[in-house]
C-alpha cells in the first residue's frame, strides 16, 4: 500500500461546480498535512495546510479525519483559473525534513 | 522579489556526460532540498540540506552529488551513473520547521 493514496482523476467539472478530492494516508503518526496545487509543467505550490479543527480559505475547504486517516479538500464554485493537479502532502513524525507526495489528482474546470 | 532560482530551465545532454543544475535562493532558509518528478510518479527526493556544509542522501541518491558552501546555493549535480536521468528536477528550500516548501521553476533535463 502506499503511503499517501490520491484518486488520479481527472475530475472535469463545468464552471460553478463544487468538487472534492480525498486522500488517504498510511501512516497513523503522521502530522502535518498539507494540500499544493501544480499548474502543467510548473513548480508546486502550497495551497493550504491541513488543521486537525479543519480550515477554510475562500473557495477552498480542507479537513482532517485522523481516525479514518483521510484528508480532503473541497473547491467550491469552481473557476477555469482552477484547472491544476492537486498534490496531497503528509509529513511523518520523527524526520523534519521528510514529506511523502501524493501523486496529485488532475481538475479540469471547463465552460 | 524572494525567491528560488534554477537554471538552466531546460537541459540537453549526451549519455555519459555530468550536468550540473543551479539552484539559488534569497529567502534566508535553513533548508534546501532537490526532487525529481517523473510522469506518473510522485516527487521523490533526491538530497537535502539543513545547514550550510551539511547534507543527506533523500530516498534516491544514487548517482547524483550535491553541494552547501554557502547558504544561498545547493546546486546538484546529475553523474554519468544515473541510469535514467531524464527528469524534471525541481529544487525547494524552507524555513527550520520544514512546513512549507517554496519551490524554484524546476529545470528539465534530456539525455539523448
């Protein structure tokens, strides 16, 4: 199994759409949680950390179910300008510097 | 602006031949780290730094060899003994917590 699960997609959704992805982890020490967002052939970038409370930033929700060990994110209203791969992102307990990356799940946003 | 620079931004080379890619960032971070990203695979890392003149092999360091003189740089370079180099190499850097990375616009290596 590996560590940190995503469903590839790709999720195409029409303009407004609200959409959610999941990702799972198999690690139950794991820690921090984090959600970055990939353009086509571009670096990744932070989206948003996942908080053991949950968090909301605009558009964007993320949530944590440690018991079940998933995190998800949801995109509300969804616009064109959010058509990207979505990397999930886990860090373990007991190395700083090691994060574990999802394989990312594809969105196309379409007209 | 603050920032991770690399270079070049695309990269052919022969078999057999040693590349270097540059990586230099202004932020003042701590920690710099080198991934690979490969079709179809998550990013996988290659070194790590967390302090100038320090450095730790990631999960596939064979064949590669990296450098932290200086606080700002940590450039890689790609030997001869990598088997499939062919890759987009992405360089990060972050603050002592090692939360969020900020990432460079990665450089795409082609071995013919």
């Amino acid at each position: 199994r590996k560590e940190v699960e995503q469903d590839p997609g790709p999720f195409n959704v029409p303009e407004g759409a609200t959409v959610a992805f999941n990702c799972t982890y198999s690690n139950s020490a794991s820690q921090s949680f984090f959600w970055y967002r990939q353009d086509c052939r571009k670096e990744p970038k932070l989206l948003m950390s996942v908080y053991s409370s949950g968090n909301e930033d605009g558009r964007f929700t993320a949530q944590l179910n440690r018991a079940s060990q998933y995190i998800s994110l949801l995109i509300r209203d969804s616009k064109l300008s959010d058509s990207a791969t979505y990397l999930c992102v886990v860090k373990n307990a007991g190395n700083n510097r090691k994060l574990i990356w999802g394989l990312g799940t594809s969105l196309a946003v379409n007209p | 602006d603050g920032g991770i620079t690399q270079s070049p931004k695309y990269l052919f080379r022969k078999e057999g031949q040693n590349v270097t890619l540059s990586c230099e960032q202004n932020l003042n971070h701590d920690a710099m780290y080198w991934y690979r990203q490969d079709p179809g695979q998550g990013l996988r890392l290659i070194y790590y730094s967390q302090i100038v003149n320090d450095f730790q092999k990631g999960d596939i360091a064979e064949g590669y060899s990296v450098s932290r003189e200086k606080k700002e740089s940590f450039p890689l370079t790609v030997t001869s003994a990598q088997k499939n180099p062919t890759a987009f190499y992405l360089c990060a850097s972050s603050t002592g917590d090692g939360g969020e990375l900020f990432f460079g616009e990665g450089s795409r290596l082609t071995v013919l």
